[in-house]
C-alpha cells in the first residue's frame, strides 16, 4: 500500500511549473512596474528640460520683437523730426546762396541725409546741396532716371498736404558698391498754394547706423528687407552656423512700406541653459526616493485598510444580526443612520427613512403632537431617563406595535455631541405574553367565583331543605283539616283550632328558618358592606390605571385623564368600586375596536356631580369615542345575562348597577356626541 507522501508527491510535481509560472509572472509584472515607474520620471526630466529651453527662448524672442517695436518707432519719430526740420527751411523765402548754406548745415547734422533739392512745381531742380561726409552721390544723368519716381512721390505730397516717400531703389558707385536710398518729397505751400518743393534723399544704411546703431547694433544685427526677404540695407553682423532669433515689423510710411528685421546675437539655449533642468534633476532623484518610501507607506497602509475594512465588516455583520433596532439622530432631529434590524421592524427601506425629520412616517397620526414635543425636549439638551420608555409605532402596512425606547447622547471622537442614538425594542411578544397571564387570572377569578356561587348554592340547597320541607307537611296537614272539616259540615271544634293554630306556628318558624339561612348567606355575599372608607378618587384613578393602560396599548387606545380640582373623598367600598370603574373603562376601549374608529381616545373624568352638589356627590364619567349603543342594545343593556360578547355572560353591567346603588348611586349612559357613549356614576361623599 502507498504511503500518502507517495501519492501526494505526483500531485505536488505536477502543481509546480504552474506555481513556477505564476510566481515568475507575479516577479516579472513588479519588474515591469518599476521599469515603468523609471521611464515615467526619464521622460518627466527631459520633458522638463525642454520646456526649460522652450521657456527661455520665448522669453529671448519675446524681447527681441519688443525691440524691433521699439526700433520702428524710434525710426518713425526721427522721420517725423526731420519733415519738421526741411518744413522750417522751406518756410522761409531764402536766397539760393542762403538756401545752400542752410541745407549744408542740415546735411552736417544727420549723416543719413544725402541731398537736399528745391524744385519747382514742375518739379525741375531749381537748388540742391550734398552731404559733406562723402562723394557727390548723384548727377544729371543719374537724377534724369528717377525724375518719374520723384514726380509720382511729390504728386502723393501735394495730395496728403505733408511729406510722401518714395520707393527705395539703388545708387551704383564708381568703386563698384551703392547705396540704397529713399527720396521723401515735401510740399511748400504760400497762401493755400503748392509753390514748389523740398526733396530730401536718405541712405538706408546711414538711417539704421544713426537711429539704431548705439541702441540696438551693438547685440543685434538690424536691416530693412523687402517682403520677399532680400535685404536692402544692413548694420552689423552675427556669427554664422547657430540658430538666432529673428523679429520682424512693418513700417508703413506715406508711400512706402518698409520691413526692419532684427536678428538676435543670442543663440539657441543648449541642453542645460540654467540651473533650472538642474533643479528638476535633483528635484527627480528626490521623487524616486519619494517613491520608495511611498512604496513602504503605501504597504502599510494596505494593511491598515485591510484591518479597518476587517472591523468595518465585523461591525455591520454584528449590526444586521441584531434584532434591537438602532437610529442615529443629528442635532436638528434629521435621521442619520439606522440598522436592518429597525427598518425590519417599521417596514421601511433605508432610503426612505434617512434625512427624514419629524413627522417621521412610523409615527401614528393621533400621537404626532404628543411625540414632537418629546422630540423637542430631547433635542433641547433634556438627557432621557436610562431605563428607557414605551411609545408605539406604526408599520408601512398600517399595523401598530408597542415599543421600549432607550435614547442617548452620540459623542464623538473629540468629546463633543453631534446628535442622539435610539435603540429600540419591539415588546409586542411580551405584551401579549402578559395579556395571556392577565386573561388567565381573569379566568382563574372567574372559576373561582363560580366555586364560590357553586358553594353558596350548596349550602342553601342544604340549609333550605329542612325548612322547606317541614314548611311543606305542616302545609299539607293543614289543608287536610280544613278539607275534613267541610265534608263533615260542621264548624271545626276547639281541638281542631288548636291543631290549626299549632301547625301555622310551625309553618311561621319554619319560613323564620329559611329567611335566617337566607339572610346569613346574604350576609356572607355582602361581607364587605362594614369595610367602607374614605378614598380619594385620584387613588381610584390610579388604582386602575394599570391594568386600563395594558388594555389601551393591547387595542392602540389612547387615556385621556381629567380631575377637577379640589375633589372631597369618597365612602365607598373600594375594591367593589374599582371593580365598576375598571369593567366600564374596558367596555369603551373593546367598543373602539372597530376598523371605522380612528381615532381611539377613552377619557376618564371626575367632577362634582351637578345635580347633587348640595348633598356633596362626586360623579366618575367613562367616555369612548366608540361605534355607540343601538336603541335595541340600550334597552336590554342591564339585564342579567343579556350580552353582545361572543364570550360575554351578560352579568357585568348588572352586577355595576347594583355595586352603585349600594352605595346610594345611580349608574346610567347616554350618547357622546359626535360619536360613542359616556357611562356615569355617583358616590358619595365623606361630608
């Protein structure tokens, strides 16, 4: 026979390449993470790097096109400068010699200027003057080829009203280089009239040298091109072979449009262009290291979670199985949380019930006032007793049930109160266990009354025989006389009187007899007529009370006590009264068991009796709000034996009204109005 390691052992080898298998899968897929997580944060840092130097080249080029604004302007406001000087030197009625010598020193002054004419209006050459700094850069032949350009330019003037430019275009040299230049053609106006003009030729190269170069020639190349790219006129040089910035505007002049391009003497940023990506570097290094610890914490916390999630459903597994319904209520009365065991208990789903606030939907409608003003003693801060109270509810069905209430304060973690927690009980098992116990001492009091009267028959069938008996034979004897005597027709003689006379003595004794055996029998019935006393009917009330409230919750009746104030004490036979009092209090609340009654209320009340209140009477009502008594019912209603029960002996309210009027009271009803029937009895009072 194989040992059970033998037959274990083929099973195990051939569990293992799986476990192999699912072990390296479970290896391989936490390598996988962690390459992951490392390619994550390379991919972070050159990603960072870059906008590092994306960063730093838009703010480069950012300043470079706020230059290149700022260029055209200054270029723009010298321009504006210059129309203003020539508008001065036309103004004035000068003599050529006074002309020529006012235009050189202009000429002095701004090396960008190349010459200066006069013309007239036909646009002929009537004076002209040279820069100083170099050559005579134009003659006749040479001006003859722009007289077009230069008429169309001083036509465009004479229309503005103000100085015109022309289109540049370029001046050869005799040592093989040039000039690009711009004609700007100025109107002089006498009297509202074009009379002639001022024609002023610039160098392009000498305006970028003098209105750019201090300012910006020294970081940056600057040249105006034409929109396709080519470039007219340049200042200064920049390194070949790296990538530069570049910025560039329009100059729009009266004419003419021109482009200043800007080239930055910054390079593109290297790799590393600060000590930003060195940050992000350290920073990075700081993150993985981060990241491990985060690995162990979040460890930890798995198993943290796991504990609480443990105890979570620890918790909610104790709470479902209980069978004591539990209510969380905040500070404004709102419900917060109940258990399935509550929501069993009144039939509602949780939903239903949470955020919900007084009324609450479980509560019977004819207590709604009754319990709101509990609620709002609970919610001021009054701490409810421990032992808890009875209140009842009702279910979605509409079925009403008793319940015990314990409430208490809910604190939380810090000490501090955030609402109240209800526990509750449904004691509808043990009401009617105790309804059985009380039913069965009813029936076990009544089986002994029933003894009693069994013995009590007893003993005056006993007593009685002896007397009736002889009452019987004296009774016949004395007929047979009488009868002897009429057949004999004659008038009876002494002797037969004096046996006449004998035997209705006996026969009077003998009913003596029974009348003292039934008197002692009466006697022992009413052996409580000498036990009277003085009792307050506040006593009474309270001597029934509780076994009237075990009724009323039995039947969802609700007590409505009343006693006047200042009261006199009763003489009465107490127990036989209470009897009375509580046998017509569970008569009104068995008459409100009905489906048609809703509102179930009995009221209980004492006042001075009306019509007796001179002879110091205290009259005790029994109200219901019941189906009431019908005019058949009413008329048998104190008969013995006569009831409506189905196990009823008819002998209750007949037994009352003789309890009452032993006592000198009357017992009597009458309709309630709207609905039900009011019961009333008297007793007397000590005084």
């Amino acid at each position: 026979m194989k040992s059970p390691s033998q037959v274990l052992d083929p099973f195990f080898k051939a569990l293992w390449p799986f476990f192999k298998s699912a072990t390296r899968s479970f290896t391989d897929r936490r390598i996988s993470l962690w390459f992951a997580l490392v390619g994550l944060v390379v991919a972070l840092l050159v990603t960072l790097v870059w906008l590092a130097g994306r960063y730093e080249a838009s703010q480069y080029q950012a300043e470079l096109d706020r230059d290149t604004v700022d260029a055209v302007s200054d270029i723009r406001r010298s321009l504006t400068n210059h129309s203003m000087n020539l508008q001065s030197l036309t103004a004035r009625s000068l003599s050529a010699k006074h002309w020529r010598a006012e235009a050189e020193g202009l000429l002095s002054q701004h090396r960008e200027w190349l010459r200066v004419e006069r013309r007239g209006l036909q646009g002929l050459i009537i004076e002209h003057a040279s820069s100083p700094f170099r050559e005579p850069l134009f003659d006749g032949i040479t001006r003859l080829h722009e007289q077009v350009e230069i008429t169309q330019t001083c036509t465009r003037a004479k229309r503005l009203n103000g100085p015109a430019y022309s289109r540049t275009y370029f001046v050869p040299q005799a040592n093989g280089l040039g000039f690009e230049v711009m004609e700007m053609c100025l109107p002089k106006i006498e009297q509202g009239a074009t009379v002639g003009y001022t024609v002023l030729t610039y160098s392009l190269q000498d305006i970028l040298a003098s209105q750019l170069g201090e300012t910006y020639g020294r970081r940056n190349e600057v040249s105006f091109v034409e929109p396709d790219g080519t470039r007219l006129a340049v200042y200064g040089s920049l390194p070949r072979g790296k990538r530069f910035f570049s910025a560039t505007q329009l100059m729009n002049l009266p004419g003419n449009t021109l482009v200043l391009r800007m080239d930055g003497r910054r390079a593109g940023p290297d790799l590393f262009p600060n000590v930003l990506p060195a940050l992000v570097t350290a920073m990075s290094i700081a993150l993985v290291s981060v990241l491990v610890l985060l690995v162990k914490d979040s460890r930890r916390r798995l198993k943290a979670e796991q504990d609480l999630a443990d105890a979570l459903a620890f918790r909610k597994a104790m709470e479902d199985s209980l069978v004591t319904g539990l209510r969380a209520r905040d500070l404004k009365g709102r419900i917060t949380y109940v258990n399935p065991a509550f929501c069993q208990m009144v039939g509602f789903e949780a939903e239903q019930l949470l955020g919900a606030s007084a009324p609450m939907p479980y509560w019977p409608t004819e207590m709604v006032g009754e319990y709101q003003r509990r609620q709002a003693v609970r919610l001021a801060g009054n701490a409810p007793p421990r032992e808890g109270f009875e209140s009842v509810f009702v279910r979605q069905d509409g079925s009403r049930f008793p319940v015990l209430i314990f409430e208490a304060p809910l604190i939380n973690a810090v000490g501090k109160q955030t609402g109240w927690m209800s526990a509750f009980l449904d004691i509808s098992e043990q009401r009617r266990v105790e309804e059985m116990s009380r039913a069965s001492q009813e029936r076990l009091q009544a089986t002994a009354r029933l003894a009693t009267v069994g013995e009590m028959a007893s003993l005056l069938s006993h007593e009685l025989n002896q007397p009736l008996a002889a009452i019987s034979s004296y009774a016949t004897g004395s007929l047979n006389l009488i009868d002897q005597h009429q057949s004999l027709a004659d008038q009876p003689g002494p002797s037969a009187l004096s046996d006449l006379h004998m035997a209705f003595e006996r026969i009077a004794a003998q009913a003596n007899r029974a009348g003292k055996v039934i008197n002692s029998v009466h006697d022992f019935v009413r052996r409580r007529d000498q036990d009277r006393e003085a009792v307050s009917p506040r006593a009474i009330i309270d001597a029934v009370l509780p076994l009237v409230q075990l009724q009323a919750r039995k039947l969802n009746v609700r007590l409505s006590i009343q006693l006047d104030d200042k009261l006199a004490d009763v003489v009465c036979d107490r127990t036989m009264v209470e009897q009375v009092l509580l046998n017509l209090a569970r008569n009104g609340m068995q008459a409100m068991d009905h489906p048609q009654c809703l509102n179930r209320v009995l009221t209980l009340h004492v006042k001075r009796a009306a019509s007796n209140k001179a002879q110091g009477w205290i009259e005790f009502d029994v109200i219901d709000l019941g189906i009431g008594i019908s005019d058949e019912i009413s008329q048998n209603l104190f008969t013995p034996f006569f009831t409506t029960k189905a196990e009823g002996m008819g002998l209750g309210l007949s037994l009352c009204r003789t309890v009452v009027e032993q006592h000198g009271g009357h017992l009597e009803f009458e309709p309630n109005l709207p609905g039900g029937t009011l019961f009333r009895f008297t007793l007397p009072t000590q005084a």
